[in-house]
C-alpha cells in the first residue's frame, strides 16, 4: 500500500499535475492499493487537480469520511 497525503495542498504546475496523474492512473491500472488523505471532497480534488485524476481515485477508492476537530490547532 502507498500513501498520498493531504492531496490537494501541494502547488500545482503542468509538470506536478502530469506526475500525479502517471501515478495514479499507473496505480488504477496495477490495481494497487493506495490510501488518498485530503481535506477536500472529490469534487473539490476535480476542480484542484482535474477530473482525470478525481475520476480514477473515485474508481479505486472507497470514500470515508472522519468528521471532527481539527486536533492540530490549539484551543
């Protein structure tokens, strides 16, 4: 299992979007498992990085949603 962590933070370029996209489409087609992490919904992933790479994600992965707190600010 490979992990990507916080997808949707990171700046995006031509070059950073078709990386992406090798990987995970390579990642589809392998049948992989790979654990997504981000803060965004998938409809937000596809307005981020495109629906290419958001439509291969919902293909290969199940969507589960953790609600709460957000641990990393201080109260």
């Amino acid at each position: 299992t490979r992990f990507l962590d916080d997808l949707g933070v990171e700046r995006t370029s031509e070059w950073s979007m078709q990386t992406l996209y090798t990987i995970i489409d390579r990642r589809y087609r392998e049948m992989r498992q790979t654990l997504v992490t981000s803060n965004l919904t998938l409809d937000e992933i596809a307005e981020k990085v495109g629906d290419r790479i958001a439509s291969r994600i919902a293909g290969m992965c199940k969507v589960v949603e953790i609600k709460g707190k957000d641990r990393r600010l201080k109260n």
